[in-house]
C-alpha cells in the first residue's frame, strides 16, 4: 500500500470506536490497518463498547426498531470525551447497520472495499443438505431479518422461520446444538469470512433467491459533521466503486423510506471500464406474498450520481407498487420502540487497544470500568 503525507492530526494519534463483539473489533481492526498502511507515522487506538443491541439477546432485531440501536453510545463520545471515555475521532460500522440518515452532527466519512455481499447458507454441522431446496416441509431456518425471512418465504413457503439473536459464534452454537430446533442458519457471508469462519458456508444465496442487504459486506466510517481532517485521511482510504454501489443503495433504502426492519433487498455491480451500475431492487411483503423488483442500468460519474440512481430506482419500484407493499406493512407489530438506549455510563466495561498489539495480552488491555 502506497504511503501518503497526512494532515496535521493532534499528537499523531486517531481514536477508532466500534462494538465490543469479535466482529465488530475485526473491523475496526481493518480500519486501522488501512490507515497505518497509508500513514505509517500514526497511531490508533481502538475503543470498544457494548451496546443495547449486544446485550439484549432475547428479542429478534426488527422488534428494537431502527438501526440507531447500534451507535448512540458511540456517537456521544464523537462529539466529546465521557470521565475515562476518550473522545473519538471515527466509529466503524457494518454498512447495513448505519441509518441512512444520521444525526446532524455526524456524516459517513467513508466506505471500504467491500467483502462479499450475500447471505450465506450455514448448515447445521453433520447436515447431509446442501440447499434450502434439499430440506423437508416444515424444516425450522434461523434468522432474525425481516428482509431473509420474506424473501424465503416469497420462494419456500413451506419453510419456517424463527429468530436467533446473538454474535456468530452463539447463533452457530445453537444450531450445532443436540436439542435445536435449527436445520440452517442464514448469515452474512462477510462477518462469517472476516471472524475465520467462512468454512461453516454451505452455500451463497444468490438473486433472485436473495437480494442482499443495503450496504451488506462493506464498512462505513461515522466522523463529525465536517471534520477535515479526518476526512483528507478517509478519501485516501475508501473505494469509489463499493461507494457508488453502497451510496446508491442507501438512497434507494432512504427514498422508500426504509428502515433496518423493512424488506428491501438490492444487487449492484459496478464497472470500472464502462462506469455503468447495473443496480435492482426489490420490495417484499414480510410475509412473502407480494413483491415487486426492477433494474436499472446507468452512468456514475460521482457520488452525486449514485444517489440519484437510488432515487430513480426507487420511482421504478414505487411505479410498480413498491410504496403500497411498505404502507401495508404493520410497523406497530414488527417495529416495537426499543428500550431506552443506557448512557456510556451504563455500558459494560469498555477495551482500549494500542495499534502496536493486535493481538494483546492482557497486560497490553487497558480495562475501564464503569463509574
């Protein structure tokens, strides 16, 4: 990776905020090897929190409502440092989990690369399936989407499905486990990859299966509202093809007023020779029995573009009736308010990581409790 000069960062130290689960450290692990690759001369520190979505196991996830679930804590201590709590300069996020509209204070400062961007299939461990068209009537698959399950059952509807909550290596404990109601798992094929267990993958579950989530497999960085110095860093670190094809999906997802909960699903492809998105969408009923889906073909030229593409498919799948499948949907039900989100006092306790150890000793952890 080519070594670039950097703006003049206080101390020549960024702060990165993140989850406390395993894949959310890897990814803010790979956040901060970017931008060591690019600056040699900085160091970063990782910050990592529990937050309401990763301590409340017992509900599916649609039922907290709204995907700020995942990053209200991290974004007080974006504007300002909390008692122990260092201010942070950046917060990485699964793309998918980011709201397409932040507060004012705040701004998507870049997308990485992005990993593979399907759901995967993950058979139960012994299983002799290999497809979902392999498994009897009546077989129990586990997710806690509303976008999978409708899907599925737009295309298998004599499977049944039951939410599992929980980070990867839970969710895969319960299937594997004697007394499981779960013949399969459906996950993103992404986390499965970055957290070493792609092996699990029986399958990948392609269009027009599975139309995979709004900025599924790539990772968004959340600064403060016009922040430039953290911005000059993230230009030289993100990548415009994976931007075009994520900035375009999130303003179809905005366009139609979607939320985490909804069931939208997409698939964009980006050509770098010809700068054309292929770019479909599709809207779904929660339970499977309407849907409508659309593609569009056009030119990108910036990021400007690429929102406007999601609008234009959004009009395309609105024209079809994509607007009323979304009106009929009984937000009441699946969308219960969460809980209120704790404070950053209230969370577990927090780890430091220096850049120097990626892999710390318990010496080289810097443990901060709480009050």
């Amino acid at each position: 990776m080519t070594t670039t000069s950097s703006p003049n960062i206080p101390n020549n130290h960024i702060q990165i905020g993140g989850r406390k689960s395993q894949l959310a450290v890897r990814q803010s692990e790979i956040v901060r090897d970017y931008i060591i690759g690019k600056y040699p001369h900085l160091s970063c520190s990782i910050l990592a929190l529990s937050t309401l979505g990763d301590k409340v196991q017992s509900k599916p996830l649609y039922s907290f409502g709204g995907k700020a679930l995942w990053t209200k804590e991290l974004e007080i201590l974006l504007l300002e440092q909390i008692e122990e709590y260092p201010q942070l300069d950046l917060i990485v996020h699964s793309l998918k989990d980011m709201p397409t509209n932040l507060p004012d204070e705040f701004e998507l400062g870049c997308i990485l690369d992005r990993q593979d961007p399907t759901d995967a299939l993950v058979m139960k461990k012994g299983s002799s399936y290999k497809t979902l068209k392999d498994l009897p009537d009546g077989s129990v698959v586990g997710t806690s989407s509303v976008r999978r399950s409708s899907q599925l059952l737009k295309n298998y509807p004599k499977l049944k499905f039951e939410s599992v909550r929980g980070n990867l290596q839970t969710r895969i404990s319960k299937l594997d486990s004697e007394n499981s109601p779960f013949e399969c798992l459906i996950l993103a094929s992404a986390g499965l990859q970055r957290v070493g267990l792609g092996n699990r993958i029986t399958c990948s579950l392609q269009a027009p299966d599975m139309y995979y989530a709004v900025g599924q497999g790539a990772l968004g960085v959340e600064i403060r509202k016009d922040d430039y110095l953290m911005k000059e860093i993230l230009r030289s670190i993100e990548d415009l093809p994976t931007t075009y094809c994520c900035l375009a999906e999130r303003s179809l997802m905005r366009h139609l007023e979607g939320g985490c909960s909804v069931p939208i699903g997409v698939h964009t492809n980006f050509n770098q020779e010809t700068n054309e998105l292929i770019f479909k969408g599709l809207v779904v009923s929660p339970d499977g029995t309407q849907s409508v889906e659309d593609e569009l073909i056009t030119k990108i030229n910036n990021k400007n573009d690429a929102e406007q593409a999601g609008i234009n498919l959004g009009d395309l799948l609105i024209s079809k009736g994509g607007k009323e499948i979304l009106n009929a949907i009984n937000f009441e039900k699946i969308n219960q308010p969460p809980s209120p989100v704790p404070s950053v006092a209230s969370s577990e306790p927090a780890i430091i990581e220096d850049q120097h150890h990626p892999n710390p000793t318990h010496d080289d952890l810097i443990k901060v409790a709480i009050n």
